[in-house]
C-alpha cells in the first residue's frame, strides 16, 4: 500500500470493472456497552461500496453490467484488491467479479 | 476465514453463479444412540445449499442458469471455496461449476 | 478423501459433465485358482461407471453429450479426479473428458 | 503405469481425439544377424497406431476430424501420453494432435 | 530500468493500448511551509497520462476505445509497468486496462 | 532425442503445423581454406526446411497456411522443438509460428 | 544468443509478427567531445527496425496489420525477444505487439 496525494476519496473515479470499498471495522464495543481499544477490533471482510466503474468491454465493445453499486453493503474477499490510503483512511479496490456477495440490510 | 458483523446469513445474497453453503455435521451418536463429544464429530463433504446467485453472464450477456438451488443437499469438493464465518456459524461459498453432485434424499 | 453421510451411491446425481465411477478390484484369486489376501489385490486403472451428469454447458448454453454413460467399463487416468467414500466403499469422480477408453466387453 | 484387467487390448475403445498406440521395438539382431539379449535393445519413439478415437468435439459440437488411423506408422513425443499395461505389453495413449509426424512404408 | 538517447519525452509515440505516465511526486514541504530534504518526498501511486497509444485490436480488427487520456490524472498500480529514463526523469508504461482508476481534480 | 528405426528422412510425413527441419552447418574451414576438425565446428540456428504439415486446423476445421515451405532456409529459435535423430543424422521438428524468419539466398 | 552463417542480415525474412531490430548505441563521445572507450558506452532501449513480417494471421486467416514499419526508431522492452549473431553485429527479433513505442525523429 502507497500513500497518495488525493485530497478526497470522492475524487477518484474507477476504471472498466473496478470497485472501490472501504472496509466496515467492526464495533468497538463489547455487547455491554463497554468500549474497546482500537487494538482488539476485528478487521472484517464486509465493507462498503464507495463508488464503481463503468464496467469491462466485452468483445463487441459493449460495457458489462456492474453486480454492485455504490452505496451496496458486500462481502469481499480476504486476500487480492489494490489497497490506496487517502489520509489516515485505507481503501480497497476490487473487480466487479471478485465481489463474492451483496449484504442486505 | 474471517469473522463478519452479518447479524443472520439470510442477508447473504451471493453475486453472479457463486453458491452460499453449510456443511452438514456428521451425526453426534454412535449407531447404538450415544452421543459423542464434538472433537469427534468428522466433518463431511456433505453440505446443504443456503442461497444461489442469479448465474455468471455469459459472452452475450445472458445468465448462465445454475446448477444448484438453495434447499439442495450437494457434494462440496474438500479444498477451495471461501469460507466466512457469521456468530459461531461456518458458511462457504462456491462457484456453481465447483460443486460436484447433487445428493437425492 | 472424506467420509459422507450419505447411506446409498445411488441417490448422488453428477452435475455437468462429471462421471461417478467406482474401480474394478482385480480378482483376487491366483490363474490356480487360490485366493490371495486382500493387501496383494492390484488396483487397476478400469471402471465402472455408475451415474453421469447431463453434460457441460457449451458457450451458447447447450449440453455437450457426454462421451460414456452409466454401466460403461472405462479406462481412467492414474491421476486426479476427486474420491469420495460411502460407507466402506470408495467411488471417484472424474470430468467426461478425463476419461481415456471405453472398454468392451 | 497401472496394470489392468483387460485381457485383449482389442477391447479397448479410446475416446474423444485419443490414439491409442505400441512402441514398434528395435531389431533384437544386430546387422550381421546375431541376436542381441533383451536390455540392449533400445526403446524407439516410433509406434503403431491400435485405435483412434472419434475425435473431439469443436465448439459447435462437430468432431474434429483425425490425423492419424488404426495402422499408421507414426513419431510419437518422448514424454507425455497416458502408459497401459495388458498382460505383458505395454501401451499408450496420446492425443491426436500430440502425434508428430506418420512415416510412410 | 535503462537510459535511452531519447531528448525529449514528447517524441515518445506508445503503441497499441500502451499510457505513458509520470508519477506525481509528494510536495516537498510540510503543512508548515518547510521544504523537505529530498530523501523523505514518498513516492505516490498517482501519475499524470502524458500519451496513449491508439488502443489495442479487437478480434474484428478494431480499436478498442481508450479508457484514459493525455493530461488525465491517475492512480496506477504499485508493481508492474515498464520504466524508462529520459535524461533525469524517470517514466512508465502501463497497459490502458492496468489503470485503476481516474482522478477528478 | 531418441533414435528411430527409420531408414529414410523422406518417409517422415509432419503432421498439422509441423515443420521438419535440418539444422545448417557451419563450414568446416576457416577462411584461408584449412579444414577445421569437427569438434570446432559450431552449431548454427539456421536449418534448412524438409518437409512441412498440411497446416493446423483453425476453429472452422479449415488449414491455417503455413509460413515455410521444403526448401526454405530459416532462422530456428535456440531452443524447443523435438530432436529426432534418423542414422548418424540430427533433425528437428518444430510447429510453423516457432519459425523466426527466412532468409533469401 | 547463437552465431548464424547468415553474410548480410538483409537476407532475413521476419515471419508473421516478428520485428528484427538493432538497438541503437549510446553515442561513444560525452558531451565536450571526448571519445569513451567502449567499455562506458551503454546499451539503450531504443531500437531501429531493419525489417518486419507480414503481421500474424487472426482467427479469419486475415493479417493483423503491424505496428510498426522497417525504418521505424523503436522503444523496445528491456527483457525477452531473441538475439541473433551475423558477423560482429547483434540483432533482436520481437513480436509486433512487444514494442512499446515509436520515437518521432
């Protein structure tokens, strides 16, 4: 992971199939109410889509539709992604197909 | 496999023609009706299909149907796959052409 | 391989263009006529084939024909394929084209 | 290699664009005709072809019409191939296009 | 990396679906003002497009349209790419689909 | 390599897009006219063309034409390709897209 | 890289997509004049384009037209290709599609 010089997340805009997410951190307190340091908070493979792609070219130059959009709660996997650091936040950008499923809520 | 903050697997709604499964636990007796302690319990290669996803997209665009439903008893292959955990829950998601066989009950 | 809780071969249905086959023991009796304990019984390569799925989906969404059906005497690779046991009984699933000949009887 | 029941390698039906083929053994006599013991004679990558199979299928579901017959003389590759073995005599199966050259009588 | 006799990065034509790009570098100098020795300037994963080839054929002979353009500002992956060196600067070569994404200034 | 019973380069028939070749040579004796010793002869990577197959198929089942023809002099890649060796004599057989180029005489 | 007993390297063919090229020396002399001695003269990237194939054949049987033309100054990749030897000169051949830039002179 580099660190880059992007003010704002909301300013990158990804390419063909491209998912950009942030993972959900789990809740820092314990089921009694009692707050947790940041140490023993689980990271978790759920995260948050922030925005997508315009999907791949297919080989007749149409767009693939995308299976997730922003806003869309996922499950992502655990390894693979590109990870990019915007100020003291961590992102991941994924391909539409590596997105495993959608979460509803 | 990491744990998640999915409150219930239900919410689960697997992307293209991938298959959200549980593996189905080894009965915990022995044939004479005692049970066994847990460490003891084999795990199988049995599993009970959760959800589905609405199929890859072929080169034109069209879903390919899936194999499987949810409901069905399948045969799972002993490596591969993702697992993900929900509570105390072991789940695993496949891509349809992964799953060998469909067991009739 | 891993152990199934299924009770009968027979209710497992191959999906797409795998092949369940269980292998032909070599007899286990000398050309005299005596019979030889079962650690000197050869594994062979031939099976039998006992259930077949309905063939791979080819790109525009039809069934390729499966090359060998059940009751078939086939020749299997030494290698791959996935095992799986039933009861005492081990079984192996191979993919259509994995397998080599037919053999006549 | 794994031996098998087969009892007459006659019955053995190869599949897809298999060729099933026997090494042709070096003269066991030298040019001046004294026979040479068996170790000294070299294996040679030439072979004759027992059976053929129908050829694969292309993406249309056509077979693929074969290069090589039952009879040719052809060069097959040092390495590869699938080695059987019927009672004393060892055989071996390649895919068609694995085949390298025929050599005409 | 290699030295090229190249003068002037702007006689540099890429080919195909080939995007030239320069790394953006880190400001050298804190929120404060004060101008960093260059040693601590962190490289970044963004990168200014400086040219692109005409995009890469299809199977119909046509092009396929870029996604990114000179003058675009980008995020580029931490590995792969070719660099080169014009006098003192250092340049890359990615493949248009290796782009992650594009950034809106 | 492995020697062959074949008594005749001719009577090798290439099968598909195979090119059977014959490495060139270099002159045994240096400029002057004195005849080198053969040990000091080096190998080249030109060969001259034997014989060539009818083409490999495309996915219409009609031959690809092939690049080389018997007779041509070209340019072999270092390594690859299948040594055969027929008497005292070393041949190569190589697939038509591995031939670099040809070279006029 | 092997000696070749090719006189003049006009004489050779490219096939299909291949590019032979010659990478351009880094002049020998620093900027005040001086000659270097060999030794500090380095290699470059930068390549000129002696001749190229006919361009490769796509799934039609139709030539992909090349990318670049005999003449052409070339940026080419560092690693990969082939070399070849005639006389004291060292030559590169390339597929079409390795070539990453043309430099406008």
């Amino acid at each position: 992971m580099k660190a880059t010089a992007i003010r704002n997340i909301k300013s990158l805009v990804p390419l063909l199939d491209r998912v950009l997410v942030q993972r959900i951190k789990a809740e820092a307190k314990t089921a009694s109410g009692i707050y947790l340091p940041e140490s023993s908070v689980k990271e978790l493979n759920e995260a948050r889509v922030l925005a997508v792609g315009p999907g791949a070219l297919d080989k007749d130059g149409k767009r693939v539709p995308m299976g997730v959009q922003a806003g869309d709660r996922v499950l992502i996997p655990q390894y693979g992604g590109t990870s990019i650091k915007v100020g003291e936040e961590e992102y991941h950008i994924f391909r539409d197909s590596e997105i495993l499923a959608k979460i509803n809520e």
